[in-house]
C-alpha cells in the first residue's frame, strides 16, 4: 500500500503514533489545572472521548487530588460526575473545597464486580455525565476496548484507578499514567507522574504539587490553596458549632456545646473504621 494511502489511516486520533501528532489529529480537552501537565499532553488536557488510566500502588496517596480540579471545572458547567465503586466514602467538605459542586456528584455501588465495568459503560454512552471515574479491581483489553467505544459516543471521560501491577496489561486507554507519592515540600505533598502512554507524547517523568494547582481554564497558576479540611474532632465541633450560631443565634450557649462535644467524640479513627477517609482517596 502506498504511502498516500496510508496517511488518512495515520492521522485518524484513535491511532497512536509516539512522539508525532498531526494538528489535524487535535482533540476537544479538558484542563488538568496543572500548567506542566497540560504542556505534556498534546491535546493540552484530558482529551474528551477517552479513556485515562491511572496507576497506583496503594489507596491514599493523593490520586484524587490530580483530577479534582478537572471535575470541579465539570461540576460548574452543570455536567454530571459519576463515581463508580469508589473504595472509601468521599470526604464530602474535602470536594467542596476544591470547588466540585456536590449537588452534581452521582456515588454509584455496584453490589456485583461484573456490575462495575457495565455500570461505567453505560454512564459514558449516556452522554449526560461529563467524567466516569472508577476503580474497577479487574479489566481486560476487551472491556477497556467497550469503555473507549462507551466514551467515544457519549463524549465523556473516564478515568480508572487501577493497581500498579496492571501497567503491564495491554491496554487501548489513549494516557496511561503511574503515581508516585514524593517527599512533601513546605506544607503540599508533590505527586510524581510517570506518563506510560499518551497519544503523541513520549514517556516522561512530571512532579505536581496539587497545593498549587489553578481551576481548568483560568490561565495561570492559582494562589497556593490551603490543604484539605480535615474531619479531625477540633473541625467537626467548630463546623457544628458555627452551624447551630447561624440557624439559631438566639439558642442557648449549652446546646452548642452539646452538639460539639457530640461530633468531638466521632473521633478520625471511628470514621476510618465506618469507611470514611479524608481526601485524597
């Protein structure tokens, strides 16, 4: 076959060709929040219609924190977020302080491992939810091959948490990326990304600090944020304390501290045994 011939097939963006990407060939994407990773990605973000693979050793290492901004951006466009079998409780004031609107958040819980895949696909090729995050313990070629179809037709993106082993299986997701949790810097922890595969893009090495990440679309780097709130018992009894004075400031002072000696004794371990964990996940 000649080569005229072949150069339709070449640019189609489903094909990857490492480190060469036709203009052509661009994608609608959505913003990391992370200037250094947008520059590494060619679409300059997630592109839309795909599939993102994430790697990760262990839960709890912060692999939330580099795609919150990404679906805070979604949640203000008014555009459902599905998380799907998630392996702890979302720390719901962790995701409205990075700004995801929790009114547009969908918790799905599969009862069966096969419902897991399927419960993705079909929110992907629904088209109502602009991101399908899950954490599925088990995926072949084939159903990765379904989730990029699913995707593709419903405009969305899915990122999948995955166990670092399954790097190695062969896989059709358009950026495969491996975490890797790094010493902590003044009071941020940096996240060190390793990109595996990524459409256009070689393989290289980035350092994030998800402290100093900018929302999707705002141009420049945001002022460093604070870090996540903390379920700790001194949160909790200011929350409801704060929370009693508003809806009613006239009620007496001992049932304030009532209800914060109460939330005081739910204690960080208690709610880690219930399943709750502070972001990240």
């Amino acid at each position: 076959m000649s080569e005229a011939a072949l150069q339709p097939l070449l640019n189609d963006p489903r094909i990857w060709r490492p480190g060469r990407r036709s203009e052509t060939a661009r994608q609608p994407a959505l913003g990391t929040g992370y200037p250094e990773l947008d520059a590494a990605l060619p679409d300059g973000g997630w592109p839309l219609g795909t599939v993102t693979e994430i790697f990760h050793e262990q839960p709890a290492i912060g692999e939330m924190q580099l795609i919150l901004p990404s679906l805070a951006a979604l949640s203000r466009r008014r555009q459902w977020l599905a998380l799907v079998a998630p392996p702890y409780i979302p720390y719901a004031p962790g995701l409205a302080h990075a700004g995801v609107d929790l009114s547009r958040v969908l918790l799905i819980h599969p009862r069966a491992h096969e419902d897991h895949l399927w419960a993705m696909e079909q929110a992907l090729r629904s088209g109502t939810c602009g991101a399908v995050v899950g954490w599925p313990r088990q995926a072949d070629r084939t159903a990765l091959r379904r989730l990029q179809l699913a995707a593709e037709t419903g405009g969305s993106w899915a990122a999948l948490f995955r166990p670092h082993d399954a790097r190695h299986q062969a896989s059709t997701a358009a950026i495969r990326l491996a975490l890797q949790p790094e010493a902590e810097m003044e009071t941020d922890a940096a996240l060190g990304v390793d990109l595996l595969k990524c459409r256009g893009a070689r393989p290289r090495r980035l350092r994030l600090h998800p402290g100093a990440s900018a929302p999707p679309g705002t141009g420049a780097a945001a002022p460093r944020a604070t870090r996540y709130p903390s379920p700790c018992a001194e949160h909790i009894g200011r929350t409801a304390e704060a929370g009693a004075q508003e809806e009613a400031p006239d009620r007496p002072r001992p049932a304030v501290a009532a209800a914060a000696g109460r939330a005081r004794r739910q204690t960080p371990r208690s709610r880690a045994s219930a399943g709750q964990l502070r972001l990240p996940l």
